[in-house]
C-alpha cells in the first residue's frame, strides 16, 4: 500500500512540472514560427533585390521600409502577422558596379528581428 502511494506522490509531482512547462513551450512555438516566417520573407526580399540588381538594364532598386504580411497576400487577412522589412542599397565599387544590399525584418512585439546582408555584382552577361 506505500508503494502505491509512493508511485502516485512521483506521477503527480510529475505531471505537475510538466504542467509548469507548457506555457514556456507554448511561448517558444510562437517565436520560432515568427522566426520562420520572418525568415522566409527576408530570403525572397534578398532573392528579389539580386535579380533586379545584377541586370545591368534595370534601374538600381531604391531601399526602404515595406509591410508584408503571414498570409502573402497584399491586404491583412483575419488573423495575420504584420511584418516589416526594411531595406538599404550601399553602392560599394563603380568597376565593376558593386553593391550590398541589408534586409531587416521585424514584427510586434520584437524590434531586432533577423537581419542579413548580401553583396551584388552586376552582370554583363544577365543583360537583356
């Protein structure tokens, strides 16, 4: 009969602390899909200035601030995260013309986001 109770004091001690965990895991389940997310949007922000960039027949893309939101769609969907990205054209060298290229993307509630930069050679070659 101790035994028993023994092995049900340790299952309740138990399923108590794993209790204590769940809003911590909810929390952390919330940031890495806004991570995700965020990063998503900053590797086809990234991907869209390279190619307007290395054509040489394109016009240089101006930097600046824009809103895109989770669903991809142009207007905010019942539920939808706003995010925001910012982005900046450093020219670095005029032969060949080089330049670097910073995205930042933050959402509510977190102003550091994620950030990355990429350099960007223009191309003879992608001319059309």
């Amino acid at each position: 009969m101790i035994e028993v109770l023994i092995a049900l004091f340790l299952v309740s001690v138990g399923i108590l602390v794993l209790i204590t965990l769940q809003p911590a895991a909810i929390r952390l389940s919330g940031k890495s899909d806004y991570l995700g997310r965020a990063s998503g949007i900053l590797a086809a922000q990234l991907q869209a200035m390279e190619a307007k960039i290395i054509n040489p027949n394109n016009t240089l893309p101006a930097g600046g601030s824009s809103t895109v939101y989770a669903s991809g769609q142009g207007a905010a969907k019942q539920g939808d995260v706003e995010f925001t990205v910012n982005t900046t054209v450093t020219n670095l060298a005029a032969n060949p013309p080089t330049y670097r290229v910073n995205v930042h993307v933050t959402w509510p509630g977190n102003a550091t986001g994620v950030r990355e930069s990429m350099i960007v050679v223009q191309q003879q070659s992608f001319k059309q």
